[in-house]
C-alpha cells in the first residue's frame, strides 16, 4: 500500500524549502532520493537547482524528445509489460548510485512559448500533454523498477509536477516505495494524486517553530 503525501498550497508558502529539507533528512537516514521538479527557472526557488548543487553525486536528466514520451500513446498494460525499453529506465539504472533529479520544464514551458508566438492552443495542449504524460511515464517506471527491486529504499520528492487525467490508477502498482510532493491547488487534479493523503504543512510548520 502506498504511503504518498503532498503539501496543497499557493506559491510563496515554503514548500520548496520543506522538500529540500526532507531530502537532507532523507539522505541522512540512508533513503535513495529521486527528484521529479518541473519549476526549474529560477536557481534560488528550484528544488532541483538547490539539490543538483548542493550534493555532488546529483546528476540531472532533461528530455527534450518528444519521441521518447510514448505513454498515452500504447497501452498502458503495453507499457508496463515492456518499460524497460522506453525512457527512463536506462537513465536510472546508470544513475542509480547517484541523486536522480529530473527536469521537467521543457515541455511545459515550451507550450507557454508556443502559445506566446502563436496564439495556438491546441499547440499548447499539445506541449502540456507531452508534460503530463512524461510525468506520468517517469513515475510508472520508477514503481516498476522498485517492484522488481532493481532499486531499493528509494523517496521520490515531486515539486510542482502534474499529472494527467486516466482511467488506470499507476498507484496501485506500488510496493514499498513512497512519493512526497508539493502542488499548487489548481494542479493537484491529476488521477495518481487520488492516492495521496494530504500533509498538514502549515500546523506542522507551527510546530517546528
């Protein structure tokens, strides 16, 4: 059964700072980390810019091929049945010694520009659904590998990531591995985020203080 939780809040409320901090806590406690950010512009505000440089065995994977975001295109039971040919299963198996941080900005924010220049919506849902779909098909593989035990201890930290709409839940795929992540309240519809239970951020923020 898993045990995923996510912070609901606006913009400026400090759950990028509490993630980070949850990292450093995980790591002390032995904990593999796979970060998933999709709101990387900014250094000072990123989880994944203040990850990548403050632990030096951090590598950063961006996708920018869009051949390589299948799912949503086959099958799901297609995918799951061959994952490990399809991105990123080979990305983590060479990485798995490593702080795994994914950088899911391209596709988002390249639907914000196409839109900027074109006016073209149905160019930026487009772009929006390579998104969500690629964000779905790290997640499924990430389940998938720990099901099969090809990683071990791992947390998987989500900042600002989305998630599309399906009939399928990938949540009841999971077996021993844990998802923490942030989202604003207007992003947090996404199907695999029925399975989360929701972190009381601003009590607990109350009582660490």
């Amino acid at each position: 059964m898993s045990s995923n939780q996510f912070i609901v809040e606006a913009q400026e409320t400090g759950k990028t700072t509490y993630l980070f901090n949850e990292i450093e806590r995980l790591l002390k406690e032995g904990s593999g980390i796979i970060v998933m950010d999709s709101a990387t512009e900014h250094a000072d505000k990123s989880l994944l810019r203040k990850v990548s440089s403050k632990y030096d065995n951090s590598c950063v994977i961006d996708l920018r091929d869009e051949r390589q975001v299948v799912l949503g295109n086959i099958d799901i039971n297609d995918f799951i049945n061959n994952y490990k040919n399809y991105f990123p299963f080979n990305e983590i198996m060479n990485n798995r010694d490593k702080i795994i941080c994914f950088d899911l900005s391209y596709f988002l924010e390249r639907g914000h520009d196409e839109y900027d220049e074109t006016g073209d919506m149905n160019l930026y849902r487009y772009y929006r659904g390579l998104y969500n779909a690629l964000s779905e098909q790290i997640a499924l593989t990430i389940i998938l590998m720990e099901r099969e035990k090809l990683i071990r201890n791992c947390f998987v930290v989500m900042d600002e990531i989305e998630f599309p709409v399906t009939e399928y839940t990938i949540d009841q795929l999971e077996d021993g591995i844990s998802f923490l992540a942030s989202v604003h309240p207007e992003n947090a519809f996404g199907t695999f985020y029925e399975s989360f239970s929701r972190l009381k951020f601003q009590k607990y923020q109350m009582r660490k203080e």
